[in-house]
C-alpha cells in the first residue's frame, strides 16, 4: 500500500504498524519522537499496536533543544 | 504619538510597505517583546526586533559570555568576554537603535519568578537552548495567555512554531513531556552552525513583527523545520484536537508550573 512519510510516498506492506515504521526508516531515538498520522497525535504506547491504512500521512516531530546538547 | 523626523527616516523601509506603514510601525514602537535566552536564537531576534523598532524589549539570561559564544551569538562581541550576555546584548541592541527600552534579567527562569516576567510582556521569543526551559517558557505562556514562538537548533537542522492562546496546539501537545533525565543513557554536544541560529532566530523576530502588526498568517498550527544540508523547508500541519492536552486542553492537569532537571551532560561547550 502507499503511505506518505514526511511529505514523501512510500510502497510499505499493508498493515504496517507505527512501530515497524519508525525502525525501517531508521528513527534514531523512537522514544522520543511524536509521531502524527493525518489530523492525530498517536501515543507512544500506541506505536506497536496502530496499523497504518493506504494514503496515510505520517509526520515524525523531533525535540530540538539547542546546540549544547544531544539527547541519544 | 507622532514621529520625529529621525524615526521617520530610521523606519522608512517599514512605512512604505502597506502591511506595515505609520500605523504598524507605531504597533511596533508600542509592543513589548520578551527574549528568553541571549544566545544562538535570542542574538539575531533581539537585534532585528531592536533594529525594527520594538519599544520594549526584555532580555532574559543567567549566563555571561564565553569565547565559545561568539562563533553564533552575533549580539555579542570579543570585548565583551565576562560580561553578562544579558549586558552585552542590551548594549547592542541600544548601539542599533536607542529608540528601544531593553530590560535586563540576568538570571534563570524558573517557576518562581517566569509568570510575573512574561505578564508584562506582548509577545515572548523561546530561544533556550534546553528542553526544561522550554516546557517552563510554555507552561508559563499558556497559563498567562501569552503567545510565544518555540524554536530549537541542533547541527544543521531547525525548527519553529508559533502558539497563540486559543488558536492550536501548544508546545506541549507536541512534545508532551522533557525527555527523561534517568532515561537519557548518555548525552554529547551537538554542535550547531553559527548561521542557523541566523536563520531561525531571524524567523522568530519575523513572527513576532507580524503577530504585532496583526499582519500574514503566523506559524499556529504548524511546525516549520529547515534542513540546511539538503536546504528543505517543511512546513508541517500539526493535528488540531488539542482539547486532551494537559496543560492547554480542555481539563488541564498540569496548573503549576514545574521545574524540571536538566538531563547531566558531559562538560558544558
């Protein structure tokens, strides 16, 4: 099925969760990131079990702080 | 109030643009704008809101300057190493334009003192560089209805948004909580190029200048983020059902404001 990840189309197999997700495309620090599909905010404790449905529209938002620190 | 002929020729650039004109640039001389940090973000926002004529703008920050500042924080200058930023910065932004009332708070915000810092303000700039001050400088808008712009910088990336009382998410739908101290296995510095915080400070001070002028449509709503590698900004619509935030929805849990620790890092830059 096709899904838009951060404004690009991608072929993923049908009932991808939130979770397999954010490991193929290589999220690095999953915990900490909100993730939106089409108008909602999906829990984090929701990220194993939300099944993505065609023509899904993905947004991962990460924490920016400033240049002093990172958090891996 | 009218102009003088010296403000007449300093704003001349503003008045001839029919967004803004006589009657924004005296919104502008008028409005009061608080800068949270002096830093990467607050120098460039501080200089073009004092640049632009901002009456009064506010400086908050506990730090002084240090020789590793200079590289980005543009409101400071090498003779200035020692001096408190928040010094530094209001002796800047009074070199520019000695229209501007700067007031100075050369400490940390913290619970105790951010909700009588900001209630005499219009328009509060986030620009810290941790996340503790962040959700403060949030909490403490939504409780006291202060709109505010939220940005953060790390390497080569940027982000932005705009939160107006009543009108979208606040940082804290976004981000619902500082990511864990005791959680955090381990920290490094980031680095960060000195010209993004050009860029996304200079963005805030742009939010400002409209929010003040009650011109264009702001960032409420979105979160813009900028990738200076690959040179792409997004502007990302974030979802609009607040009403289970805890702090901004519609039953609030969060109702003080909490202090919360800054994640230990290896040696400070």
């Amino acid at each position: 099925m096709k899904i838009i990840v951060a404004g690009e189309a991608k072929e993923v197999k049908d009932g991808l969760t939130i979770a397999q997700l954010l490991i193929d495309e290589q999220v690095e620090t999953p915990e900490y990131v909100t993730v939106t599909v089409n108008d909602d905010f999906i829990d984090s404790s929701k990220f194993e079990i939300t099944n993505l449905q065609e023509n899904d529209t993905v947004e991962f938002l990460y924490y920016m702080g400033g240049g002093r620190y990172v958090v891996y | 109030m009218s102009f003088t002929n010296e403000q007449l020729e300093r704003y001349s650039r503003h008045i001839i643009l029919k967004e803004i004109g006589a009657k924004g640039q005296k919104k502008l001389l008028n409005a009061k704008v608080l800068i949270i940090g002096a830093g990467g973000l607050g120098a460039p926002t501080a200089m073009y809101l004092a640049a632009a004529g901002v009456g009064t703008i506010g400086i908050a920050d506990a730090d002084e300057v240090d020789l590793s500042n200079l590289q980005r924080q543009i409101i400071h200058a090498t003779k200035d190493l020692g001096k408190p930023k928040v010094q530094s910065a209001k002796e800047t932004m009074n070199d520019l334009n000695p229209d501007v009332q700067v007031n100075t708070y050369h400490t940390f915000m913290t619970s105790e003192n951010i909700r009588e810092i900001i209630r005499d303000y219009d328009f509060v700039i986030d620009g810290t560089d941790n996340f503790p001050a962040k959700f403060l400088i949030n909490d403490a808008c939504v409780m006291e209805k202060k709109p505010f712009s939220h940005a953060g910088i790390i390497r080569f990336k940027g982000q932005l948004m705009t939160y107006v009382p009543g009108e979208g998410p606040c940082y804290r739908c976004v981000f619902k909580d500082p990511p864990p101290k005791d959680a955090v296995p381990t920290c490094k510095q980031a680095g960060v190029v000195g010209a993004m915080g050009g860029v996304i400070g200079s963005l805030q001070a742009m939010e400002a200048i409209k929010y003040i002028v009650g011109k264009g449509q702001l960032l409420t709503g979105y979160l813009l983020t900028y990738d200076a590698l690959t040179m792409e900004f997004r502007k990302i619509k974030l979802p609009h059902n607040t009403e289970n935030c805890p702090v901004c929805g519609t039953h609030p849990t969060i109702t003080q404001l909490i202090d919360y620790e800054q994640a230990e890092c290896d040696g400070a830059l």
